[in-house]
C-alpha cells in the first residue's frame, strides 16, 4: 500500500482535475481503486470541487466493446475565441466502460 492514510490521499486527489485521473490511476492500485471510489465524489463535492463533464460513449470498428470517455476542458484552457481549438480533450473513463448500464453520476 501506500505510506499516506487513504484520507490524504482522497483530500489530494480530490484536488486535481477529472482529466489528470488516468493518469493518477497508473500510480498504484491504491491510487487506482480511489479515484473511483464514492469517497472521492463526496469529499470533491465538500470542497466544491465538481467539474461539469460530458460522458461519450463510443464504438470503434476494430472493437467489440463500448468505449466510455469523458469530454473535459483541459485545466489550463479558457474560452478564447481566436482559436480554433475548443480547449476540450476527450477521456478514457475505464470505470464505465466496465459497466453495461448507464448511470447519472457527479463528477
């Protein structure tokens, strides 16, 4: 496991933007199981913490499976309207591609 309490980890990880989450996932299995854990979603919502997101649920040719993703806006992006980027990056989100129903959930 890891050295810090689950508690700590939990009031970091609900700190960083949704889009950082694969990311933070590859830290450990520990990191992993938290950043899909309920825990998670209420502590973001104490700090006000939520970020509106976008599910997107895709199906590539080459797959036989529905791939979910997330649409956020990346961290460091506002709206500009001289780009031509929209600033939005999609997501993988593992933990609903593994479930068949969908969901309302917070972000």
């Amino acid at each position: 496991g890891l050295p810090l309490p689950d508690e700590l980890v939990l009031s970091c990880l609900a700190r960083a933007s949704r889009l950082h989450y694969p990311i933070l996932t590859l830290v450990s299995k520990t990191f992993g199981s938290l950043t899909a854990s309920p825990e998670l979603y209420q502590i973001r919502s104490l700090l006000n913490r939520t970020e509106k997101c976008l599910y997107v649920c895709l199906q590539f040719p080459t797959e036989p499976n529905l791939r979910w993703f997330t649409l956020c806006r990346k961290p460091d992006k506002t709206v500009n309207k001289t780009e031509s980027s929209s600033g939005n990056i999609l997501v993988p989100d593992s933990q609903l591609s593994s479930h068949r129903i969908v969901q309302s959930r917070s972000c």
